[in-house]
C-alpha cells in the first residue's frame, strides 16, 4: 500500500492550496425496521446536536414509514438550529412507483473554518427488500485556496450508531472495532471473505509470536483501524485461528504483526488474485502508528466512493429545499386538507380550460425564486473568495515570520507587529496600537522567574502571559485583567497556572499536526487518542462546546464572542464555545479558544479566567 499523499518539498507543509477533501461515505443494512430505523438516529443525531451546543431539532411530523402506500413526498422543511446550523428533512416514496418502497433523509449543515461541514444521513427500504442505512459526511470550501486536510474524519455519528443499528454487510457484522477471532471461526471468516454480496473490505490482523494478544490488541490494532468504522470489518486472528487461516489461504496469507486488506469477491484459489488484496508490514505499523492507519484507510475510502449505491439508495430522489415563500405556502396547503366533497375551484379567466393556470403560476413563482437565490450565493461567493484572498496575504506573511525565525531574527515581538494583515496586536490586527487593558504574545515581559519546583511551568498568570511567545501557532486575543485576576485567587498550590500552560502546550502540538492536515480529528480527538512523544492534555478537561442552554442564551452567548482577526471574521467577534477546563470547584478557571487551524492556520485563545455565566454560575 502506498501514501495518498506523496512526499512534498521543502515548505510545502505550510499553509496553502490544497484540493477538497475526501468524503465520508458508510452504506450497510440494518435489522431494524425503517421507522425504528428512523427514529434511532433522529434521536443520535439530536444527542449529537446538543452535545454541539446547537438547538434540538422537534419531532419530524411524520415519517415515510407512517404515511399510507401511495402517499406524494412532502416538501422538505428546513429547520434552522443555530447560527449557521440548518437541518433539512424530507421523506416519501421512491422513484418507481407506490410500491418501490420508502425512504427518510436528514441533512445537516454546519460551519466549518471558511466553509460548510455536510452530514447526510438516509433510510431507504425497497419492496420485500432490507433496510439501507447511509451516513455522508463532506466539508465543502469557500474557495480553492482553503487548506484542507486529506480526508473528512469518520463522524461520531458512524461510531455510536453502528453497535445500536446491529448493522451488516451482507453475511458479515458491521462493528466499530475489531473482533478477534478464534480457531473454531476461522471456516466462517473465510465463508465470508468468498462470500459474492459482501461489499466492503475486510481487514484481518495478525499477532506477532512473541507478543501477547491483548497488548498488540488494544496498543496496535484498534489506534490502527480508529478510521475504519462503516468503511469496513475488521478481524484479529488469534495464535490458534492463524495457522489454520494460512493453510487455508495459501494464496492470501497474513502473519507475522502484519495487517491484509481483502477487498470483495476473493478467490482462494487463485495465485494472481493474492496480489490483489494489499499487506500492511508490522515494521511500517511501528514506524509510524499515524500514518500507518491513514493508509490502512485509503482503499476503504476509496471503494465506498466508488462502489455504486444499492437500488433503494439510487430510488431516493434529489433533495431540493424550495425557497421560504413556497415552503410556508407548502405548510398552510398541509395544514389545510382538501374536503372530500368540495366543489373544484372554478377557473378564472387565464385558465382557459387546460387546467393548468396555477400550476404555470407555482412554475414561474418557482423560477423568480431560484434565481434571487442564484443572485445571493453569487454575491456570497464573491464575499468568500475576497475572505480567501484576504486569508493568502495572512498565509504570506506567516511564512515570511517563519524564515525570519529559521535565519534567527527576534520572533517574540516581531511576530505580532510585522506583517500586512494576519498578526495581532492585543485585541486588534496589527496596524493599530493595542488597546488598553489587551495583551499580545510579544511584549508582555516576565515579571518572575517560574519555580524551580516545576522546571519550564509557570507557577502564576503573570508569568503564564509573558510565556505565550513559546507558543508560535497560538495568539492571544483576550483581555489579561481576567487571567491575572486569576493570581489573587487561587491558594498556594492549585497548579491552574501549569494546567493552563499544559493545555496550551497540547494546543500548539496539535495545532502544528493540524496545519499539516495529520490530525486526525479535533483537538479532543487528539487529546483521547495523543501521539507518543507529545504532551498529554486530560480529554475529560477538553470541552468541545457549550451546551444548547448556553448557546441560545443571548447573555451568555455574547460573554464568549471573543476577539479575532479581521481575517478570521469580518465583525471582529467569534464564538468560542470550545474551552479547557483548568481549574475545579465555584469559581472554576477556564480557557477559551477558537481553532482555525484549516483557515489562517492558528489557534486564536480569547479568554482565560473564571467561569464565564451558565446556569451554575451566580
């Protein structure tokens, strides 16, 4: 197996053009009924939703699996859950016919740094047939010049419904992680590799002779297929099951700490067919754990791209949302059902006995409609691509920083005061001087030297703010009365200064593996899964959001508006829901920061302080 992203040269991992990114694509059946189907994952996507900080969507008013055979589609509602967050869903029957079958599909769109996340989520039963399950996820960009990383994550979404869903494809079972497998299983993993409806790749995992199965397990194995959920199944062979998986595949063998991915339609027989289904080494598993499962994930990735979908999927017709006019004209013509005996409408003067004089209007409506629309993402369009060129002048003088570093000119202070547009001085881009009351990472001097009980950590905030020069891919935006004010609080001890600088530390590692599009995730993925040789940051401290509660609060929203660059928001002000705990108890210190790691390529920290006001909060 090969790398999907060949060797680059010098300075090409800094930030830059890059094309989209690769989908995210799982198809399995489920046992489940459609309509528990359906509201199985409404009810994940709404857990989901909230753990986001976004608003729960209601009750869909009626699913396909409600309506009568034969019932018309309805028109898609588009619900709108928080800034910038929409929710589209519709349901009906197939194409083909009342019989064809049914379907439900949700799809939701939420901000991403200089684009638009997409999560697809379908439901579709034939006639006499099983029930698909489909789960997409795609970020689409603003513009070419957006930095993306070299495939979408598996979403959350993927992992907690697989188990629920009791999800299959064809003879096999679909879990999240790999199951091992014993000798007396070894006929039926072979059963299935042959069988002709299995559609996704199988991986099977080998254990090294001289080292026991549960350590290669949990330390090799499952980091290693962490971006396999509904891509594929995965195996581990025990010591008892691999000898007799080897006779019986001589042509396919795996052993020795290696991992073999057989794609569909495998012939034992075949010598040529064994070059077909590639071999992960255990020495290059080892080399490099992180990039090892991104090539692991590269063919899955690739077939569930490419596989054409099963007939109930390809039945689903287009979503198309009309605009607001006609879906509330939609909703009163639901809300008003037609009588069963009432007189049909006479026809006015321009329905000259075709019949179809209110349908020409709805058709014309319609047509001006779509093409105001058209208008508007034209002219969005044009504000996104002047947002990216923006963005390419910040990235010019990010690199011009960098190689004054590299030939070891004063970085600390020159960082935020040189550079056209992308450096901030305190609270504002550079240009104009610091406001009074702001901080920037350069000129704030250390007041004392850190302790020598914890060599390299600070031991208050003073010391913490004059440090975050260490720190070249993170910026402060903050006020640092509210992190000083943090000083005459805590009681000797406390150590929120350290974990502050722990955290910080953890940011700016992940930051650096972000721009380079190795993440693997956000940064609290990166905290429960921290590369060897980085700086472990608690994942239970690492918040990726506020709740709903606190999100449609208009007071509490705006408290966590913290400052950024113009280049990052036009109106100067983002939301920060992410935060660090680091600190415990009432007054409960946090820091709050904003990634944007795919777009400008930092991460922007706008407040470290007390807990900002929630429900708990006086």
């Amino acid at each position: 197996m090969t790398s999907d992203r060949s060797p680059s040269p010098a300075g090409a991992d800094l930030p830059g053009l890059r094309g989209p990114a690769t989908p995210y694509r799982m198809t399995v059946t489920t046992a489940l009924p459609h309509a528990e189907a359906v509201a199985l994952a409404d009810e994940q996507l709404a857990s989901w939703l909230k753990q986001e900080g976004c608003e729960e969507p209601p009750p869909a008013p009626r699913t396909a699996a409600a309506q009568p055979p034969g019932t018309l589609t309805t028109a898609p509602e588009r619900l709108r859950l928080g800034d910038r967050v929409l929710l589209d869903r519709d349901h009906g029957p197939l194409r083909g016919g009342p019989g064809a079958g049914r379907y439900d599909r949700r799809r939701l769109r939420t901000p991403a740094p200089h684009g638009t996340r997409q999560l697809t989520l379908t439901v579709a039963t034939g006639a006499g047939g099983p029930t698909w399950f489909r789960l997409e996820s795609e970020t689409h960009n603003t513009g070419s010049g957006v930095r993306t990383p070299c495939r979408v994550p598996v979403p959350e979404l993927a992992r907690t419904l697989l188990p629920l869903l009791d999800a299959a494809d064809g003879p096999a079972a679909v879990h999240p992680a790999p199951r091992v497998i014993t000798a007396g299983e070894v006929d039926d993993l072979i059963d299935e590799l042959c069988d002709p409806a299995r559609r996704l790749p199988t991986v099977v995992a080998s254990v090294p002779v001289n080292l026991p199965l549960d350590h290669w397990v949990e330390d090799v194995v499952r980091p290693l297929c962490r971006q396999l959920p509904g891509l594929a199944t995965a195996y581990v062979l025990d010591p008892g099951a691999r000898s007799g998986f080897n006779v019986a595949l001589e042509y396919h063998t795996v052993y020795g700490g290696a991992v073999r991915t057989y794609l569909p339609e495998v012939d034992p027989a075949s010598r040529q067919d064994g070059a077909r289904h590639p071999v992960l080494a255990r020495g290059r598993i080892e080399q490099d754990p992180r990039r090892a499962a991104g090539l692991l994930a590269r063919e899955p990735r690739r077939l569930a791209a490419d596989q054409p979908l099963p007939p109930p999927l390809a039945a689903v017709p287009v979503l198309r949302v009309p605009p607001p006019q006609l879906r509330r004209a939609a909703g009163r013509a639901t809300a008003e059902p037609a009588r069963p005996n009432a007189e049909p409408t006479p026809r006015t003067g321009g329905d000259t006995g075709t019949g179809t004089g209110t349908e020409t209007g709805t058709i014309a409506a319609t047509a001006a409609e779509l093409a105001a629309l058209a208008r508007e993402e034209q002219q969005d369009r044009a504000e996104q691509q002047a947002r990216v060129d923006e963005l390419e002048r910040v990235r010019h003088a990010l690199r011009l920083e960098r190689r004054d570093r590299g030939q070891g000119r004063d970085g600390h202070e020159g960082r935020l005061r040189t550079g056209p547009h992308g450096a901030l001085t305190g609270r504002h881009c550079s240009g104009p001087p610091a406001a009074p009351g702001t901080i920037a990472a350069g000129p704030v001097r250390r007041s004392a030297a850190p302790s020598a009980g914890c060599p390299g950590k600070p031991e208050t905030f003073t010391e913490l703010l004059a440090m975050l020069g260490d720190f070249p891919l993170l910026t402060f935006t903050g006020d640092q009365k509210s992190a000083l004010a943090l000083d005459g609080l805590q009681c000797a001890g406390a150590g929120w200064a350290r974990l502050a600088w722990d955290g910080l530390t953890a940011l700016q590692e992940y930051a650096e593996a972000a721009v380079r599009g190795s993440a693997g995730g956000d940064f609290k993925q990166w905290c429960e899964h921290t590369p060897d040789g980085c700086h472990r940051f608690p994942p239970r401290k690492a918040v990726r959001g506020e709740s709903r509660t606190v999100f449609s609060h208009t007071k509490w929203k705006r408290e966590r508006m913290l400052p950024v660059p113009e280049c990052v928001d036009a109106s100067r002000r983002a939301f920060m829901g992410a935060h660090l705990r680091i600190g415990g108890g009432r007054t409960a210190p946090r820091l709050h920061y904003l990634d944007d790691c795919s777009g400008s390529g930092r991460i922007y920290v706008g407040y470290i302080g007390l807990h900002l006001t929630n429900t708990r909060t006086n």
